[in-house]
C-alpha cells in the first residue's frame, strides 16, 4: 500500500512533463496571467519509518496543509500518537503510552 503512493506522486508529476514532451506545437502562453500554482499534495501520506515494510506514520491533509499526524511508535500496527495540526503549527496531541490502543495522555500548545 506505502509503494503505491510514490508511484501516484510520480505520475502526477510526470503528467505535465511527458505533455510538454509529445506537445507538437510549443505550450501556450498562459490565458491567464497567474494560473494559481496548486501544489500536488496527496490527502495522506504514509510512511515506513522502521523499514519494516509496514506503514507507521500517516500525514493526514487537509487543503494541502497537515492537519494530523499519526504515529505507530512500538510498531505493532496501532497508532498510539496523534498530533494535530492548525495552520501548519502543532496546537495538541494525544498519546496511547500502554499501548492498549486507548490514549491516555492529551497535550496542548
Ligand atoms: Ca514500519
Ligand atoms: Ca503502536
């Protein structure tokens, strides 16, 4: 499933490029004078961090800008951090410290 979302990422940004490569005649001027720059940013992203082929870290956005992040620490699959996100700035964050799959310690910012 994590291999997946690098080749997505790949694709998208292979999609302008290869078009540009097989455009007969040169790219139009833009219409508009400033087409709004979207970023491609995927609505979560999830990350093997102990390449154990497993994920254990998911970016969750929002608008293209995070708003949670999750976060197996013990690697057993569960997530057992949550960090949440207002304006890119971390406002609060839970934690399951005895990994019994319920969080017991709240954090704000
Ligand atoms: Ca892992
Ligand atoms: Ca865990």
């Amino acid at each position: 499933m994590v291999r997946t979302i690098p080749i997505i990422v790949l694709l998208l940004c292979a999609g302008p490029a290869a078009a540009h490569a097989e455009g007969a005649e040169p790219a139009p001027a833009p219409e508009t004078a400033a087409a709004p720059s979207v970023p491609l940013t995927p609505k979560s992203v999830a990350t093997d961090q102990n390449k154990d082929g497993k994920p254990d870290q998911w970016e969750h956005y929002e608008n293209g800008v995070i708003a949670r992040l999750e976060t197996d620490t013990n690697y057993d699959g569960k997530v057992d951090e949550v960090a949440y996100f207002e304006e890119k700035r971390l406002v609060r964050g839970e934690k399951d410290i005895d990994h019994d799959g319920k969080m017991d310690q709240w954090f704000t910012y």
